[in-house]
C-alpha cells in the first residue's frame, strides 16, 4: 500500500542515513518502523508473545526477546506487591 505522509526534514535527513548505512531502501525503512511502533504499542501483542515464550520457550523470537524483556522488567517495577 502507498501512503504520503508529512514528517520534519531532521527526521526525514536521519532517516535517509540510517536507510543507507542499513541498506534498506525509505519504504522498507518506514515499513519496519511502523511495525515495531505497532508491536510496542499493542499489549494484546506483547501478552500473547511472552504467554508464547512461557508456554514454549524455545519458540521466542530473538528481535522481540530484548523489548519483551524490557516490557516486563517495567510492568514488574510498577507493580505493587
């Protein structure tokens, strides 16, 4: 699907280096980066990614463990005991 979108020129000039240093091209690059704000931002997601890795550990998928880790290092610390 094509989109237009209005973004600030630093963020669009930051954009186009990473794009080249990761050699993606500026859709791929959006692509992805909606993609991991989506996965992020959606708790029903993130729950059932980490009931995944708890039922089945060895079904856990490397590029979420980090953020997966992190989510729940956060919601441990904000929760009262």
């Amino acid at each position: 699907m094509k989109t237009a979108i209005s973004i600030p020129d630093e963020v669009f000039a930051e954009a186009e280096r990473l794009a080249k240093r990761q050699k993606k091209s500026r859709s791929r690059l959006y692509a992805d980066a909606v993609a991991e704000y989506v996965a992020r931002h959606d708790d029903d997601q993130i729950i059932e990614s980490i009931n995944a890795v708890v039922n089945d550990p060895e079904a856990a998928d490397p590029e979420l463990d980090a953020f997966v880790a992190a989510w729940a290092r956060r919601t441990l610390e904000r929760t009262v005991w």
